[in-house]
C-alpha cells in the first residue's frame, strides 16, 4: 500500500498483486496517475475528500460548489479537486465541457404517488405537460446563466455578479434543478432579476468562519423562493405580517392586469401546487375564480411559507389545499380557515370528485381527522399513522374487538364513510389517507356484508391484496366483476362457498 501526500490530502493507493507471469512491469508512473484519471488506472483507488475548511475557500460560493460536486455522483470531479485551491478550476472546466446544462430529469408517470382516485388519462395528460414546462423555464435559466453581459432579462448589476462567476452559476444551477426530480411534479422557479440578485449579496456576506452553518438553512433555493414572495408582499403593503391571506383576483374579474396575477398566483403557490407544477396552470386556476393563499412566515427562518391554497368557482370555495397537495386541509388551521371563510362573507361548495373533495367535504375529513379518542387519547390522524387500525375502526364508527388470537372482529366493512349524515357528505377511506389492505390486514371475522364496491368507482375499495387473516363473513360479499375475478377464491372461501351470499354489481 502507497501513501501519498498532497498539499494535506492523503489519497491511498492499494497495489494490485503482481503476477510475475505476464512480464508486466508496473512502473512509478503507475503508481502516482493522478486521481482524477482513476478510470484509467490498472489498479484500485480509496480517496478521502480533498474539501477544505469553509472558512478556507476564496468566496462563499466556491464552497458551495464544493459541497455540491462532494454530494452529486453525476459530475466527473474526483475529491482532490475539492480542495480551495482547486476548486474555481475544477468548475470551470465543467463549464466549458457542457456538462451542466445537459438534458433535464424528467417527471415519470409511474414513479409519482398519486392519490389513488385521479384516473390515469389526467395523470398522463399532467405529466407531459409538466415535462414541457420544465423545459422552457430550465432553457431560460440556462440562457440566462451562459450569457449574462447580454441577456435582455437581467439588470447591469446582475451580470455583473454572474460575469465569469462559475461557481455561482453552479451554485443558482444546482438550486432551481434541485427539486427536479423523475418521483415529483415540481418546475424550476420563476426568473426574478431582483430577487435573484438581493439572494446573491446575502450569501456574499455570509462570514468565512459562518458558512457550514449559515449556508444550510435556508438554502440559496429558499431564500431565493422568500425573496420572490417578500417583494411581492411589500408591494402590497403585507411584509411587515407575520401571517397573511392573499387574494388574487381570477381574469374576469381583473382584465387588465392578467398576466400580473397569473406571475403573482405562481410565486406565491406551494411547490407541490399545481399552480407550481405546469406553465398554463395558473392561468387555468384563475379561469372561473380568485384564488386565496394563507402564507406565515417560519418561526426560525423567518422566511415566507405558502401553507394554504383555495380555489374559488362561480363565487365559491371550490378547493382548499394544504402545502402537501393531498385534499386534507392543514389539521392546524381548520379554524383559521373556517374564520376568514367566515369573516369574508364566502361560501364553500360541496361533493366529492376525481381531482378530491370539495370544500365542504375537505374541512369536515379534517375535523374529522382531529377528532380525539377519550379511551387512547389519540386522535384519529394520530390512530392512522400509528397504524392502529383498532382505533380507526372505533373512528370509523365500527363495532370492533379484538379476539383471543389478537385479530380483530367487525360489524361489517365498507370502503367509504358519511361525514354528515344528514347531508350525505360521504368520502372514501383514501381521503383520509387510510391505506385498507393495512386497514383489513388484522381483521379475522366480518360479522355482517363486505362491501368492496359503490355504483361510483371513486368509492371502490382499493384492496390490492386479499386481506391475509380473513376467514368468515357472516353477511353478503357485494364486489364487482373485476373484484371478483381477482379475488374468486378467497371470496368462496370466506362464504363458505355459499354463492348466493355473493352479489356482483352490474352482472
């Protein structure tokens, strides 16, 4: 085994066994090929990282370059060149290979988490059009970076800052492609001359000595994201708030100023939005109604957080979205919603569809979900992410027990429940983020009917797989065919081949 030291790197190199066979004659040059050649090499390599200390790099951005190429496996820089006296080389030469702006990740359709009652042509018509905008607003941002001294969209001062910087430019690059991913739906963030050049004189001032700990919260990407959103409220006389309701008014109702809304509505959304998630969205949503959004600022950051959406139409609350984007309103600000609701004379509208629940439905699933068991004390979000599913049953208003075998016994099951029975306010387990082949996993005896079906699809159950510790239903089996088909065997067993106990829907 070979040290070698370099300049406070040590980079060991393990000798391959020599076999005196071959005549090869593994010569000192062998051994001291830099490392960065090391596929070449005829022998393997263990290299610690050449990073030096924060404080040690020339400008807080050449650090930042470091610790992003030290993380990213898909740029070709070995760890020696890390270090802070090669680090602004090292990102040069990137540059000038075009191994940055290179094709972007995109979104995948099989890889997203849907929510399991957006039917599948929504879920491809979506995806191609968020690769698209992905496209446009990463090719604006690639102009925008590679040739800043002539870009029309930037201010003298600004390509000042960018001018010959590569570490900056690898740094803003690997911020507005860092949410880019084949799992999500997000787009880069819009360009702002302004706020992208007060995100840069804040990182400058960062202190050498400061940086590990300043530089990683808030990143460059939520700074920048805060700064977009801050400007904006400061010219609406709203900054100065520590919590904030915006309105912004749909194109009907404020003809002259479109575009502006449409930017406004964009800037100020969640990412997980899909006022976030395609070029035309925004405009979309602001088709039929105003759109509101509750933004707070973060207790330690003090940056701006978009954590409530709504969706307005015909006058009305259509929609209400919390920063997840998963049809639950936020579970901690159902009555600060309720209030403005309230207190701005608006009205909510009712019924669930493929795209989720309506207003109505979407503040009752989240009462619901803080409602609060007086035997566990749990609360029925807590019941479900505990997986204590004897708990949600007793939510779910079932008659449970558990039986000497520690398997639990029901009244009878069906994959849907009344939020209000008298209004008929129904919702599918899904909406409440129950998973039922975990929900039906413990369960040995259904006292009455299993219901697997509803003449509406979206209120299916959505059992993949046969509920394993199932053994007797004293009622009817009511599924439908395709329900059937799949699961013929286990449904026989369970009613003791009892056909007549077997409803099919539709046959």
């Amino acid at each position: 085994m070979l040290y070698i030291i370099l300049k406070g790197q040590i980079m060991i190199y393990i000798l391959p066994k020599l076999n005196y066979n071959t005549g090869i004659n593994y010569n000192k040059q062998n051994y001291t090929t830099p490392a960065y050649t090391r596929y070449n090499q005829p022998y393997d390599t263990v290299e610690f990282t050449g990073k030096s200390l924060p404080s040690e790099y020339k400008t807080v951005f050449e650090y930042l370059s470091a610790e992003i190429l030290g993380k990213n496996k898909r740029f070709p820089v070995g760890g020696n060149l890390l270090s802070a006296s090669k680090i602004k080389e090292a990102v040069n030469n990137l540059f000038k290979s075009n191994l940055i702006f290179e094709n972007f990740e995109k979104s995948d359709v099989n890889k997203i988490k849907w929510h399991s009652y957006i039917p599948q042509d929504i879920r491809s018509f979506s995806i191609d059009k968020i690769n698209i905008a992905r496209e446009v607003r990463l090719k604006q941002w690639a102009n925008i970076l590679e040739s800043p001294e002539t870009n029309k969209e930037i201010n003298p001062k600004l390509a000042k800052k960018l001018k010959d910087n590569q570490p900056l430019k690898l740094v803003i690059w690997d911020a507005i492609t860092s949410e880019i991913k084949a799992d999500n739906r997000h787009i880069p963030v819009p360009f702002n001359a302004k706020a992208l050049y007060e995100t840069i004189e804040r990182f400058e001032i960062i202190h050498p000595k400061d940086r590990a700990v300043t530089c990683a919260k808030p990143s460059f990407l939520e700074f920048y994201t805060h700064r977009l959103r801050d400007n904006l409220l400061m010219e609406m006389g709203l900054s100065n708030k520590e919590a904030v309701w915006v309105k912004i008014p749909s194109l009907k109702h404020d003809p002259h100023h479109q575009e502006e809304n449409i930017a406004k509505l964009e800037i100020l959304s969640n990412k997980n939005w899909c006022t976030r998630s395609s070029m035309d969205k925004a405009r979309e949503a602001l088709m039929d109604g105003d759109f509101y959004i509750y933004l707070k600022r973060n207790k330690s950051s003090r940056i701006w957080e978009a954590v409530t959406g709504m969706t307005t139409h015909k006058g009305k609350i259509e929609q209400i979205q919390g920063k997840e984007n998963d049809n639950i309103v936020p579970l901690n600000l159902v009555g600060e919603i309720k209030d403005f609701i309230k207190t701005s004379g608006l009205q909510c509208n009712s019924g669930v569809i493929d795209e989720g629940p309506k207003a109505i439905q979407a503040i009752l699933i989240s009462e619901k979900l803080n409602e609060k068991n007086p035997v566990s004390g749990k609360t029925f979000f807590k019941a479900i992410k505990d997986k204590d599913y004897n708990t949600v049953f007793v939510f779910l208003n079932k008659s449970v027990r558990r039986n000497e075998n520690g398997l639990l016994e029901i009244e009878n099951y069906k994959p849907y429940y009344n939020l209000n029975a008298e209004h008929g306010y129904v919702v599918p387990y899904s909406m409440f983020g129950i998973n039922e082949n975990e929900l039906l996993s413990q369960v040995e005896k259904i006292d009455g009917d299993l219901v697997l079906c509803h003449k509406n699809k979206l209120f299916n159950s959505e059992i993949t797989v046969f509920p394993p510790n199932l053994k007797s239903v004293g009622g009817r089996v009511i599924c439908n065919n395709e329900q059937y088909m799949k699961f013929q065997d286990d449904i026989l067993r369970i009613v003791d081949g009892d056909v007549k106990r077997i409803f099919i829907s539709g046959i």
